[in-house]
C-alpha cells in the first residue's frame, strides 16, 4: 500500500527539478515554466485519486462493484511485487465474466487468500486466478503449484501469517462461500449485479 501511496508523488518531485532548473536560468522560458506547472497539477490530482483509492482498502466504500477482471487487477497490482520477491509467480487467467461483485469483499477474500497461500506453502511456486460465472455468484479459484527456480530473496513476512480459519473469517464477514482442497481455493462472491 506505501508503494500506492507514492508511485504517484515521484513524477511531481522530477517535475519541480526541471522547473527549479528552468526558473534559475538567466531568461526563463515561462512557456515551459507554466507547462510544468500544468504538469504538476495533473499529477496531484492523480495522486490525490489513488490515495483515495488506497485509502478505500482500510475503509471501504459499501455500494463499490467490481468486475472479475477489475477486481483481480486491482489485488494483484497490491501484492505482485512483494510476491514476486518472496518467489511467487502470480498468473491471472481470469477472462471477462458478466455480472459485478462487492469490491470490498472481492479485495478481502481475494487478497486474503492469494496471502494465504504464499504463507502456507514455500517458494518458488506460481500461484494462478481464474474465474467462472456461478448461480449463486461469481467463482474464483486461486490454485498454487510449486515450480523449479529461485525461492525469492524476501525474508520472512512482518505480519501474522494468515491461516485457514483466518481466510474463512475474511469470507464469512462478506457473505462470500470459501472453500479449500490442498493448495486451491475456491471462493464464490454474491452478485450484486448481474447482467
């Protein structure tokens, strides 16, 4: 989430620099010095939108909706890199399904169980995202299979690893049906609408 917080502020600090740089010239150009300026404001919005964004994690907007493919996007732009560097591969295989589900529970239980997994099983391993179209809501099904290469060079997580009954609390509290066998999980997330 820090990264979330300030991928955005970075291009405003490199704009300033230029700026800085222009205004200090013995004749500054000011169409450049006001184009930098355009530059900055566009760029404070986007962060003040993303940290909006960010903040939705810890307090969520309760009517949010998200599609399969928004929502998996969303979760793995979280934790792709930490992932990545504790020797998870993360594959989204998730093809567009109609219908929408609760953001909120789609982050939890979603994310909830991508942690899940890399905390049960060691690395490297890859662990795939696919979804399907259910009666009662949206399927997704989280599989970790162990592969052959380097097992990250992340030392061991700062939080508490999440365990199976913690995974089945994170669902139950969004009304989302989780269910484990070995390394897949099965998660099925209510619609909200479905089109």
């Amino acid at each position: 989430m820090r990264h979330h917080l300030v991928v955005n502020l970075q291009p405003i600090g490199m704009v300033y620099e230029i700026m800085d740089r222009r205004l200090k010239a013995p004749e500054p150009n000011m169409a450049e010095v006001q184009e930098g300026a355009n530059k900055i404001n566009s760029y404070a919005r986007a962060a003040l939108a993303s940290c909006i964004d960010v903040v939705t994690w810890l307090a969520p907007d309760e009517g949010a909706t998200t599609t399969a493919a928004d929502g998996v996007r969303e979760c793995l732009s979280l934790v792709a890199t930490s992932f990545t560097f504790r020797g998870f591969a993360l594959r989204n295989e998730v093809a567009e399904v109609q219908g929408e589900v609760a953001r909120s529970a789609f982050r939890c239980a979603v994310t909830g169980a991508l942690v899940h997994l890399s905390d049960e099983y060691p690395p490297p391993a890859e662990i795939s995202l696919s979804a399907q179209a259910r009666s009662a809501g949206l399927e997704m099904t989280l599989s970790l299979r162990q592969t052959a290469g380097e097992p990250g060079f992340s030392t061991a997580p700062p939080y508490r690893p999440i365990k199976a009954a913690d995974l089945e609390a994170l669902a139950r509290a969004d009304g989302v049906q989780a269910q484990r066998e070995g390394a897949t999980i099965r998660l099925v997330l209510p619609w909200v609408n479905r089109a």
